[in-house]
C-alpha cells in the first residue's frame, strides 16, 4: 500500500483524515503541530500520543525525510548552502541567507529544471522530479533545526521552476503561511518564474498576496530567446501583458530580475529599451550581475556597467536593486552544487 505523504496535508485534510481513522479531530491539530511547529522527522516523537496511536498513523501515513548531504558556509558566514538528499536519493539544494531583518531561505521546488536557461546551473544538472510542498518544508525545517535559528523569508527561488509544479507549490506555500505551522507572512514569500504565462494567469484568480517575480534578463525577444528557450513560447510582450494585469488585480508590485551579462544584454541602450518595455507597471527591478557557471561562456558584468545601468533606470523613475552578492564562494547559485556532486550526477 502506498502511504500517504502526510507533511503535505492542510489542517483540513488532516481532520478528515483522523476523523476516518475513528480519532476525534483534535488529533490532527496535535499532529500538524508536531509537524510543522517542531518538525518532527518520525512519529515516534510525538510522544503525547499513544504507541498503538503513533503505530496505526504510521500504518497510514508516511512522513518524508531528508538528510544534509552537504553543508558549505561561505567565508563571511552570512551564507550556508545545502545540498540534501531525498528519501528516493535524489538531490537538491537550498541556501540560507542571513539579513538585518532576519533569515531567508531560498527554497528548491523541483530536483533540477526542464527549462533550460543557457546560463544557469540547475538546467545543466537535467531534470528528475517534481517536489512535494512537504520536501519544500523540510528544507525549511531542517536548515531551522540544523542552525537554531527560525527563518522568517522564503524565496522560490533554488532549483526547479515553481510554476511547472504549481499545485505543489501553492499548496507548500499554503502551509508554510498557516498559522498552526510556521506562519510565515505572504509578504515575506516571493516565487520566481522564467515566464510561464498561463499559469501567471492561473495565479493571479486567487489574488496572492507574496512577491511575484519574474526573470526578464532581456529587453527584446532577440536577446531572451538567446538565453531562454521558454520566451520562444511566450515571448517578452506576452510576458509583460500578463505582469501589467498581475499587478493590477493584486495590487502587488512585481519584481523583475536582470542577469547582468557582459557585452550581452547591459549596455545603456538595452537599459532604455528596458524601460521602455516596463512603463506604466507597477514593479521593482533587480540587478544580479551574472554568476559564471561555466568556464568561459557567460561572465557577469562588470560593476561601472552595472551602476550605469542602474542609473539609466532609476532616472525613467523605476525603483532598482544592485543584488548583494551572497556565497560566491561557495557556489551558491541554484544548481551548481547538484551539479558538482558527483553522485548527484551519476546515473544521468
Ligand atoms: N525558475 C525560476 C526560479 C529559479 S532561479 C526562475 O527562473 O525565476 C532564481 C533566479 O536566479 C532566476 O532569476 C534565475 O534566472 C537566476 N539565475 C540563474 N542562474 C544564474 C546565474 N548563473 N547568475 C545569476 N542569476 C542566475
């Protein structure tokens, strides 16, 4: 028998689940809890309910784990990287990234990516499988447990495209806001996309709350095409549609984020044409000079092209963001210790 996976389930769920096993419902909050608010990893710990109890839920259910398969903190200590190892051996990754307003955690939604943006890590890993919203929590939980810490922020933005698995995802964000769990604030949520449009559309109808990010990295169909095979589908004018009508009926600005690549997509005209493009949208840039992944291919722009770039923007009256560069030295970008994992490889 296939045991369900229970860290995935809302309180709802839960209640009619224990109400079915014949447990009166209180159960289930008692169980959410030990879950979500102590992260249990076995129901052994939840040691306010009965042996036979724990046994017969057991029987039912299974509860996901994962283990730190590796750990890098980068030298100024503001930035630990995770690569954890699935209950079926697959990898992912997550990075936890200290603030002056807390712990953010970038979050995995898919162990690799099918996307296939020229320049980023996860695609070159290939890709394997969609994440359950109860393997999103775990990285939260374990990176909790494993520093002592409480993360307060959660970007989707680690391996995996979150709107390619977007029932997951919404679900995973679900819980993560739930009060009984971590109650994260939808404004401390962002979920970043490559652009899938429908789905922008699909989102938009539940009228989120969280930070929508969209990776532009170009200004023209020419240029994003280059780097990212999903605009042959839904090119920059869609894109864009589909993001002015996003914060219309969200009332929520979206946040564009620009690779900075150099001699590719960062002079002063490409600016322009940037903001062009972006006029009348409600939204905040954010400049990321590139992360070289691959020897020799992409390089990140240098910092006068970048700041100059940014001045273009700001001028038109665009609110703009130099992204601070966390974890360089230990591969922090999504994808790349997956990658560099030689087992993680293996067998693809
Ligand atoms: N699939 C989603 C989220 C994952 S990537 C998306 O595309 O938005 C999170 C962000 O990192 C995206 O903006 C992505 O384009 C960017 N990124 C990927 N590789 C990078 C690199 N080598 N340097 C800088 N940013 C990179």
């Amino acid at each position: 028998m296939n045991k369900t996976d229970i860290k995935s389930m809302n309180m709802e769920e839960l209640r009619a689940a224990v109400t079915e096993m014949g447990l009166p419902s209180f159960r289930a909050a008692q169980i959410y809890r030990w879950l979500h608010k102590t992260g249990a990893e076995s129901f052994d710990e939840m040691t306010d309910l009965s042996l036979s109890l724990r046994e017969k839920i057991g029987y039912n259910f299974v509860i996901f784990s994962s283990s730190i398969e590796k750990k890098l903190i980068s030298e100024y200590n503001d930035t630990v990287k995770y690569l954890f190892r699935l209950h079926d051996g697959e990898f992912i990754e997550s990075v936890l990234m200290k603030y002056s307003y807390g712990y953010t955690l970038c979050v995995s939604s898919q162990a690799g990516c099918r996307m296939g943006c020229s320049f980023c890590a996860s695609a070159l890993g290939g890709f394997s499988r969609n994440l359950a919203a109860s393997e999103m929590l775990a990285q939260i939980y374990s990176a909790q447990r494993d520093m002592s810490i409480r993360v307060s922020h959660i970007v989707l933005m680690g391996m995996g495209e979150p709107l390619d698995n977007y029932e997951n995802v919404t679900r995973f964000i679900e819980l993560a806001s739930s009060e009984e769990g971590l109650n994260i604030g939808m404004r401390n949520i962002s979920l970043s996309t490559c652009g899938i449009v429908p789905k922008i559309y699909e989102l938009m109808k539940t009228k989120p709350q969280f930070t929508l990010s969209v990776s532009l990295h170009a200004p023209n169909d020419v240029l994003r095409s280059e780097i990212m095979p999903v605009n042959k589908k839904w090119g920059v004018e869609e894109l864009l549609r589909a993001c002015r009508e996003y914060a219309k009926v969200t009332s929520r600005r979206v946040s564009f984020e620009y690779a900075m690549i150099d001699s590719f997509n960062d002079t002063p005209e490409n600016a322009l044409e940037l903001a062009g493009r972006l006029r009348g949208i409600l939204c905040h840039i954010n400049l990321i000079p590139l992360n070289e992944v691959r020897e020799g291919e992409y390089k990140g722009s240098p910092r006068d092209r970048v700041d100059a770039f940014a001045r273009v923007l700001s001028e038109k009256g665009f609110a703009v963001t130099v992204r601070r560069r966390l974890g360089a030295d230990i591969n922090a970008s999504c994808g790349q210790l997956r990658r560099g994992n030689s087992a993680a490889v293996a067998g693809r």
